[in-house]
C-alpha cells in the first residue's frame, strides 16, 4: 500500500509503531522538497532544475536518502548495504 510520497509524512505515520523516526523525519524532511521540482521543468520559477539542483544538493541528497534506508533496514533486522 502507497501511502503517498511525503517522507516527512510516511515517517510522522511510522513514528506511531517506533518513535524512532520522529528524530528521522528531522533529518531528513528537506527530501520533500526536491519531489515536485526535480520532476517539472517548470516546477520552479524562473528557471530549470537542471540550474538549481547541481551535483552538491545531489550528493547531499543521496546521503539523506541512504541514511533512511539504512535506518529502515535496521530497524528491520536486515544487513547493512554497501554504498
């Protein structure tokens, strides 16, 4: 079940079965913001997202990301990825 695509959202919703994830959400809630922008070329005005989110918001981007999955999986009991 898709319970929409907000990580700030989908982890206020897993915080009600591991707290845990409200000090998650913290970190990682600026993800939110790269959704509609990054897949609209007219999603920010002005300009394109190709000129906005350059290879540092990227990786950086990246890093949030990896962090929660790898999170979830321990909280999960699953191994550790490799980057």
């Amino acid at each position: 079940m898709v319970t929409g695509h907000s990580v700030t959202a989908l982890t206020t919703w897993a915080e009600e079965y591991d707290s845990g994830f409200a000090a998650l959400r913290d970190e990682i809630a600026i993800l939110d913001g790269y959704y509609i922008p990054t897949h609209y070329p007219n999603g920010i005005p002005d300009s394109i997202p190709a000129k906005v989110y350059t290879g540092k918001p990227a990786q950086e981007a990246v890093a949030l990301a990896r962090k929660a999955i790898e999170f979830i999986r321990q909280r999960l009991g699953l191994q550790a990825t490799t980057p």
